[in-house]
C-alpha cells in the first residue's frame, strides 16, 4: 500500500494511487456532471478496480462535506449520520452484488 495524498490535505493508503486519484476526482465531480454514481461504482467493483472504487467513494464523500461546511467528519447530527449509515449500506450493497454476480 501507498499513501497518497489529495489536494486538500486528506491522506490515503492505496496499492494503486494512479487510479485512486483520477477515481477520486470523478466522484468529486460526480453529483455535478449527474453521474450514475451507484453504476460507476459497481463497474469499478465489477471489474476489480478496487482502489477506483475506493477513490470514488472517497471523492463522493468529499464533496458531500464541502457541500455540509458546517459540519465535522464525526458529526453526530442525524444528517450526518444519515448519510453516513447511506454510505456504508451503498458500499455493502456493492459488494454483496459484486460477489453475487
Ligand atoms: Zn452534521
């Protein structure tokens, strides 16, 4: 694994930083380009880019949060974790589909 740091300051450990970055940057973007982001995840999955999928998820992530500015990434507010508990249940239901396919 290597570390792989993003613009804003935020650290990651991925066997792949190429493709955890440029993933990262789709899913940053993704809500503003209307993307299908639960088909972009799973083709990652699919085809077993998993520092991609990783990256976008990340990148989803990061951009909920610039869009929440008053809120800290442990936000105990039920937004927050709404969206939270939203995202584990996305990236469980991925995989369960990936592995089910
Ligand atoms: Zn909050």
């Amino acid at each position: 694994m290597k570390a792989v740091t993003i613009d804003d300051g935020a650290t990651y450990e991925t066997a792949s930083p190429d493709q955890f970055t440029q993933a990262y940057r789709d899913g940053e973007t993704a809500l503003e380009r209307r993307e299908d982001t639960d088909n972009v995840l799973k083709t990652h999955v699919i085809k077993g880019e998993f520092a991609a999928a990783a990256g976008y998820l990340h990148g989803l992530a990061a951009d909920a949060r610039k869009r929440l500015p008053r809120h800290v990434e442990d936000c105990p507010c039920r937004l927050c974790v709404h969206d939270r508990e939203c995202l584990m249940r996305s990236i469980y239901r991925t995989w369960r589909e990936a592995a089910a396919a």
